[in-house]
C-alpha cells in the first residue's frame, strides 16, 4: 500500500509539471504584450496548482466555441451595415475638426463604421435626472426599446424604470433587455425577471455564468456597455448601471457610485441601436439590423460630428485603445481624464508621461477609495512616475467616481463605459461616443472642475514620504497589473 501511494505521489507529481510545462508554451507561444505573458509566468509558477486554474479560466480570450464563430460571421455583414453610413450627408469629412478627422478614419478603415454629424446632445449627472429622463422616454415608446447593461440592481429608481417597462410592454412595445449574468446576478435572482417575462419582455443573459462552464469560457469576459434605444430616435449612453446609488453597493464603504448618461438624437442613435444588435445576436443568434438613419443634417442642428466607438470580441482588436491614445497624442493644450479603475498598460503609461513632458497639462482624476482593493493599490504604483513626468493626479473624496470620461484642448470629448484599465481596453464588450462639440464638451469640463473641487491634488514630496509598507504593498498588486 505505501508502494502504492507513493506511485500515485510520483505521477501526481509528474502530470501537474506536465500541465505546467504545456501551459507555458501555450503562454509563450500566445502572442500578446510581452508584461501580461511575465504575469501570467509568474502567477502559474508562485501559486502551484490554483496559478493553472486561474489561467484556464482567464488567461485567453476564449468566448465559448459557439459564440466565437457567430461573431466571427457577424462582422462582413455588419461592416456592411456601417458602409452605407458613409453614404448619408451627416458623414461629411470635409467639414470634421482635426480632433476627430483621424479618429473617424480610422474607425471607418478597421470597422466602416463613419463618424455622423446633426446629433443633440444632452449631459446628465445626477441619478435622479438621469432615471427620471429615461422613464419619460418610456413612457413616450411606441414601437422598440433596446437596452444592454452590465449591472441592473434592483430597488429604488430602478424598480421605476421596470415599471415603466411593463407598462410599454403592455401598450405593445418590442422590449428586448440584454444583461450581463455575472453583473446582475440579483436582477436575475429577483421576481423582476419573471414580471417582465409575463408583460412579454424580451430578457436575456449575457455570458452567463455557471459551474459547468468555468473551464469552456473566459470567466472575466464580460458584456459591460449600457446602451437604451428608445423607438430608434432617442438613446443613452455612458457610465451609469440600471442602479440607484442609494440602494447600491451601500457597505462597501466608497460611499454613493457618481456616473453620468449621455442622452442622444440623430442619426447616432441608429449606430447605437446597430450595437445591440451585435450583442443580441452575439447572445442569441437572432439578426435584426436597424433601420438606416435619413442622416440629414439639419440648417438649426449641430454639425459636430460624433464617432461611436465599441469593442469586444469580434470586433476588430484594440479599437477603443486605438482611439484613446490618438486622442490624447493630438492634444495641445490639455488632457483632463476621469476613471474608477485606472491600471494601464505601459503603452498607455508612457502616452501619458510623454503627453505631459510635451507641456500639455495632463490631470487624472481617480476615487480615492475604491471598491476592488487590488486596482487600487495598482493604480497608486503608478503615482510617483506620472507625477515625476507632471502628470496631475486628482483622489475624489465624493463617493467612488465612476464616470469615464476624456476631455482634449476643451473642444473635444470621449465618454462612455471603458475603464483606464487592459480588461476594460482589450477584453469586454465596451462602448465610447468621440464627440466633437464644444459646447457640450465644455459641460464636461465643467463637471470634471466640480469633480476636481472635491478631490485633493496629490503631492509628489508628501507621496515620496509614504511608509514602506505602502510601497510594498503597491509593488505587490503591480506585478499583476496586467491581469486586472
């Protein structure tokens, strides 16, 4: 017996370096930035046997075999789709500002996917505006509402906006409602799914997440847009869940989530609504394009130019970092940036160092709580380089700052749902609007003011001074950057 056990010891043994061996060429052999393969190294060699389980379930973009090849086919007809913007007046190239020009080329090169001017804009910043809008566009539907959403938590002003939703569906409005399973999981665990099913609302779990299959898809993978299209003539955009801060995330101890929405009309609307479609038939199989815009602009209309920018598997890799850092290399003046999460890659890092050693003022506004503590002892990792280069860099005191926002020379703007962080910019299912409106990017700004009024500026002397537990543990949480 003891011959025995220790045989079944000795091969133990011996298939788990197997395993290891073959996970690290598979992770050498992988193609990608040369500090997410050392992490993942790293990972797999200090933490024996959970360090394979962990890359298993997050170390490649593995969407589950079905969905891979439905995104795959998706995207000629899509791209298709997005061409025949190119057709419409609103896309008029010759008249773009320089801010979004190369922007618009090159999201029309990778995905033919044009920026399209006579759009109206609107910035909402505060939960109680933001859910009051959406639930009069509700209750003003007469034919579609399409929304998808990350988070959807009920209780308080989000059990208004499922009211308003079963009272369309009951008048007969077409609702179809595309939630990310590991984002919803109390939506999906509350008698709201069965309500809406019963007013015949169309609910679907994105990625859905369960134990049989951890080891088939990539776990952290994850639907994170919030999109609403409202009879293809409204839509909404931007950081904010289906949530009412109130009622959310109350012991985390970051004090209420800060988000805005961006409520749109126009011809961008469609490209919005496009989006979902994507999604849905990423999720279900079922493919129903929007209508193509009339994408006329009008005499009294803006004519500044908007670029949806979205990302995620299928779509052509990188495109919203792409976006991010030609925004950002074009700047003259400034740079004002808002994010919950930032961890970036060193690519980003040295655009950003580079930007302010060009004399562009650079700020950085981050929560100085926030609710994962990993991203948080990251982010602070990068504090002393940033600032050494003069970058600014802004704690929030107000709550966990969760807006995600991007603000060039005050004329131009990105917002929306991705993260200064590598999942947010290389992995989920993200969305940006590249705005080219002076006015309402001078809203914006001056929001980010208001933020930055309850923020406290970050000291390079005072930061120099930490203690060297601090530094430790910032060192610690660094070196997993790349997996965050």
């Amino acid at each position: 017996m003891e011959k025995f056990y220790h045989f079944v010891t000795i091969a133990g043994i011996a298939l788990y370096w197997i395993l290891v061996a073959g996970v690290t060429l598979r992770v050498v052999l992988k193609r990608r930035a040369v500090s997410v393969s050392l992490a993942w190294l790293m990972v797999i060699y200090i933490i024996p046997v959970v360090g394979v389980a962990c890359y298993f379930l997050f170390g490649e973009l593995n969407l589950g075999r079905k969905r891979a090849d439905r995104a795959r086919e998706m995207l000629a007809p899509f791209v298709e789709w997005f061409s025949k913007l190119s057709n419409c007046q609103a896309h008029s190239p010759e008249n773009f500002g320089r801010h979004i020009s190369r922007i618009d080329e090159l999201c029309n090169n990778r995905l033919g996917l044009p920026a399209l001017s006579g759009n109206e804009l609107s910035l909402q910043s505060s939960p109680q505006a933001i859910m009051q809008s959406i639930v009069e566009d509700i209750n003003q539907a007469n034919t579609s509402i399409r929304m998808v959403f990350y988070i959807w938590h009920p209780g308080g002003m989000a059990d208004d906006v499922g009211y308003a939703l079963i009272a369309a569906a009951n008048r007969g409005v077409d609702i179809k409602i595309l939630l990310d399973s590991a984002g919803s999981p109390r939506f999906f665990r509350s008698d709201w799914l069965t309500k809406m099913q019963q007013a015949g609302i169309h609910v679907v779990q994105a990625l859905e997440v369960s134990p049989w299959r951890i080891f088939l898809r990539r776990l952290d993978l994850r639907q994170h847009r919030k999109i609403i299209v409202i009879d293809e003539k409204v839509a909404y955009t931007g950081s904010m869940n289906m949530v009412d801060p109130a009622f959310f995330k109350q012991d985390s101890g970051v004090g209420q989530w800060i988000d805005i929405m961006v409520r749109v009309t126009g011809p961008t609307v469609n490209v919005l609504s496009a989006i979902h479609s994507w999604d849905w038939e990423v999720e279900t199989g079922e493919r129903s394009f929007p209508l193509i815009p009339e994408c006329t602009t009008e005499a009294l209309r803006s004519e500044h130019p908007i670029q949806v920018v979205p990302s995620g598997p299928g779509m052509p890799e990188y495109l919203i970092y792409q976006v991010l850092t030609l925004a950002i290399n074009q700047a003259n003046e400034s740079v004002r940036i808002t994010t919950p999460y930032f961890v970036p890659s060193t690519d980003l890092l040295e655009t950003l160092k580079m930007t302010a050693q060009r004399g562009v003022t650079v700020e950085l506004i981050i929560p100085h709580k926030n609710d994962s503590m990993m991203v948080q002892w990251a982010s602070r990792a990068f504090y002393s380089e940033l600032m050494q280069a003069g970058v600014k860099i802004y704690e929030f005191y107000g709550g966990l700052l969760h807006t995600k926002s991007v603000v060039i020379d005050e004329q131009f703007c990105l917002v929306g749902t991705v993260n200064m962080d590598m999942r947010s910019l290389w992995l989920n299912f993200e969305v940006t609007l590249a705005i080219d409106d002076e006015e309402f990017t001078q809203k914006m700004h001056q929001l980010q003011a208001g933020y930055m009024a309850q923020s406290h500026c970050v000291s390079l002397q005072t930061w120099q001074q930490r203690s060297i537990y601090y530094r430790f543990l910032e060192r610690i949480f660094y070196l997993f950057n790349p997996l965050l």
